[in-house]
C-alpha cells in the first residue's frame, strides 16, 4: 500500500522502454550544456584579461600584484623538494613548512648521499627545532624577513616599471617592463630592482603572477661607488606554479649577478634553484611528525598521532 491512497488496487505504470536512454541523453546534454558554459566563462575571462593587457597593462598588473598579496594572507603548507645550486654546488633537501617553523633535510650533495656525520648534524639541528622555542623563533624569523622582503618588492611592481603588452604564450599573457624614470626606490635592494628590464608572465585564468625575467641594464652603485657596485648584465629569472587549487608557489629561481663591496670584495650570486613534487602538509600536524616527514618523507605515517 502506498502512503497517503486510500485503499485498493495500486496501479502499475509502465515506462516506454526508451525512458532510460532518454533520461540518459537529457543528461548527457545538460553535462555538455554545463561544460560549454563553463567552458564560456572561461574564454571570456580569458578575453577581458587579454584585452586589459593591451589597453592598460598597468592595472592588470596592479590586479595581479592585489591578488598576490590577498594570496600570501592566507597560507598554506607544504612538503617539497628543493634542489639549490650555488657556485656550482648542489645540495637537495626535503623541506616541510609548518605554522611554528621549517623542517630540512639533506637528502644529497652533488648527487652524492650525506655522510654519517652531515646527516648526526642535520638530525640535531631538527631535534632542536622540535625542543627548543628559541630555535623555532629564529627560523620563523628567518622565513618572514624573506617573505617581507618579497613582498616589498612585490609591491614594487605597478609603480617601478612602466610595461607594454607583447602577446600571449599558452595561457599566460607577456608583458615587456622597463624601469619608471618617475619612481625613487626607497631601498638598496630596491634600487636594484629598479635598473632591471625584462619581461613578466601573468596567467590568464587567475590573475596570477607566472614567472619574471629580469636583466640590470646599468652598473649599480651604493654609496656612490664607495660602499659598492653591481655590474651591467646581471639576470634573475623566478616561476611560479599552482601547486594546489589557487595556491601559488615560487617553483624556480635563477640568478647570476656580480660586482665589488667595500675594500673590493668580490659580490658573485650564482643560484639555481628548483622545488618540486609539492604535497600539502596538514596545519595541525605536530613538531614530532613533521620531523619525522622531514627525514623519511612519508606524509601518512608522519599524520599518524
């Protein structure tokens, strides 16, 4: 018996045989409805984006740089893979991020395992980082000056340069910079930045800052040459990859500059770096587990209590 009818013979509805393949063709169209529009939207943010570059390339890069920012505000963690020439030295570690501090750990140098006592040296300075709050204060220090220090250069890039739209690439747009003769940089490394020129990859889909390409057209001088100088033709080139849904990370840097410091010491930065094979690292994972994650890489034993 049915709920709700009254008594009786209930009556048998009998679907044309052809129902369920026309229940399954109006759904199959709504899918393709759905992916078409989906796929509209898209190419017509791709398009005002597009066009924004070529009619006003300051604001899409003031856009950018807004939505980097309101990105950095909320950040996530992550364990990863990061591979660091410097002067022809390679060293590759295992990096996991947490809220209190960041966890490395050597993994090779020049393609060569760690010795016995590289590897009691690194044990004890993540044994460290799990006891002592000092020891964690610092490294967080250490990440947060480098994060400012991105930051205010990052804040530098809508007022320092003047850009120029210079076609797209995949779903990237390419935009040409050159130094504002109309902007003072407040800072030694700023000033710097400002003698680059190059040119700038931003994404289409998020408005997000994809890589930088940067060369120092002229000789830089501190202190009127007194306390230093960096030479013409210094480059520095920086990418960006999603990593996670609309988490951006840095994934390359490449940076070859050179001069002279005071008593003529000789500045040479000669850098590669990449990170790779990013896996999120869960917020409340403790100092013990992430340790642990550090030296083995096992992002669910180290999640276990």
């Amino acid at each position: 018996m049915l709920r709700g009818r009254a008594p009786g013979k209930v009556r048998r509805v009998n679907f044309p045989s052809s129902f369920p393949v026309k229940v399954n063709m109006e759904l199959e169209d709504w899918v393709r409805g759905w992916n078409r529009s989906a796929i509209t939207v898209v190419l017509i943010l791709f398009a005002a984006t597009a066009l924004l570059a070529q009619e006003n390339p300051q604001q899409l890069v003031q856009e950018t740089i807004q939505n980097e920012l309101r990105g950095s505000q909320h950040p996530n963690y992550w364990m990863y893979r990061d591979s660091d020439t410097v002067s022809g030295k390679t060293k590759v570690h295992r990096v996991v991020e947490t809220p209190q501090c960041r966890f490395r750990w050597l993994l090779s140098i020049n393609g060569q395992p760690p010795t016995a006592e590289q590897q009691q040296q690194q044990q004890a300075k993540i044994d460290r980082l799990v006891s002592d709050e000092s020891a964690r204060q610092k490294s967080r220090a250490a990440v947060q000056q480098d994060s400012h220090k991105a930051e205010d250069l990052m804040k530098m890039l809508p007022d320092a340069f003047l850009y120029t739209y210079d076609g797209e690439q995949g779903d990237e747009i390419r935009l040409r910079f050159r130094p504002n003769p109309q902007f003072s940089p407040p800072t030694n490394a700023a000033k710097v930045f400002h003698n680059m020129q190059g040119e700038l990859l931003i994404n289409k889909r998020e408005k997000r800052l994809a890589g930088m390409d940067g060369t120092l057209t002229h000789n830089v001088d501190f202190g009127w040459g007194i306390l230093g100088k960096l030479y013409q033709g210094g480059t520095f080139k920086v990418r960006q990859s999603e990593v996670g849904p609309q988490d951006w990370e840095m994934t390359m840097l490449d940076v070859h500059i050179h001069g002279r410091a005071l008593f003529f010491h000789t500045i040479s930065q000669d850098q590669t770096e990449h990170m790779t094979e990013f896996q999120s690292v869960p917020k409340n994972i403790s100092l013990t587990q992430a340790a642990s994650l550090a030296e083995h890489g096992n992002l669910n034993a180290a999640a276990k209590p």
